[in-house]
C-alpha cells in the first residue's frame, strides 16, 4: 500500500505540472476578444463575436485532450489501476487545470480593463483580459482522464481469474473434460 501511495503522490504532482504547459497553450491558442473604448466606457469591438465563448472552448478541448494524454501515460506506465492511481489522476488534473487556467489568466493581456482602456486611447482597439467563464471546463482534464483509464483498463488490464471457471469445465452432461 505504502508503494501504490507513493506512486500516487508523484503522479498527482507530475499530471498538476503538466498543468503549466496547458496554461500557455491556452494563452496562445485563445482567441482575443476585441474591446474598443469611447473615452467613458469599455465595449465589444464586435458584439455579435464568438472569442469570448471560443477562449472557454479553446481551455474545454485542450484539457480534455491532455486528460486522454495523462491517462495513456499513466496507464502505459502501470498497466493497472488501483484507487489511489486513479484518485491521483482525478486530483492531479483538478489541479493542473486550476494551474492552467491561473498561469494563463496572469499571461494573458492587461486585467484592468479601464486602466487599459485609458492608457491605449479612445477608438483603439485592445484585448480583454483571459478569462474562464465557465469554470465547469476546470473538470474537462479529470473526467477525460477517468474515462479514458477506465476504459484502457477494461480493454487492455489484467484479468482477474473467474471464480466459477472449474465449475463449468464439463461437458454438457456433467462428465469430466477428457
């Protein structure tokens, strides 16, 4: 048990790492979202765009993409599961997407957007700030990474012997296999 903990403990902390390289992945796959100035307020450059629902999408697609890639690593690597191997996955990958989603969120363009606004002039277009909307994205890496464990294990883990085999090694009327 010792054992299996230990290796759960460094799978956590490895998956959290890979974390940083999803955060800027996302900073410079996202789409900008375009915000223009009047001199009194902040608007969208482009009211009826799609950035700020493709820079959610965007952090969705590559954290399920790194939860399917985690879980081939970790499966290949220790060829059968276990509770605290999967707990680690479903932990590590919580934490590697709040990881990403913070290191992107501080890479991404200025975060006082009036601030910003004043400093670039009225009628110029600037970026909004990184942000995550919809904060169920931050469980895209865990689930994908439980799914795709859970099924490497049900096509490729070892099997468990069947308990009733020797009971059923007869032929139809009972008699010994000869």
């Amino acid at each position: 048990m010792k054992t299996e903990v230990r290796e759960a403990a460094i799978i956590t902390v490895g998956v959290a790492l890979a974390g940083v390289l999803l955060g800027v992945l996302w900073w410079w796959l996202a789409p900008h979202v375009p915000l223009v100035s009047d001199g009194e307020a902040v608007y969208l450059r482009d009211t009826e765009g799609e950035q700020a629902v493709g820079v959610d999408g965007t952090f969705t697609l590559l954290a399920l993409g790194f939860g399917a890639v985690s879980a081939l690593v970790v499966f290949l690597v220790r060829r059968r599961g276990g509770v605290p191997l999967v707990v680690a996955l479903a932990v590590g990958g919580l934490l590697g997407s709040v990881l990403a989603w913070r290191l992107g969120v501080w890479l991404g363009p200025e975060q006082n957007v009036v601030a910003h606004a004043r400093e670039v002039g009225n009628g110029v277009t600037f970026s909004a700030p990184l942000k995550l909307g919809a904060k169920g994205a931050l469980l895209a890496w865990p689930f994908a990474a439980l799914v795709v464990h859970l099924g490497l294990s049900a096509l490729f883990g070892p099997r468990d012997p069947d308990p009733f085999e020797q009971r059923f090694a007869q032929d139809p009327y009972g008699a010994p296999p000869a």
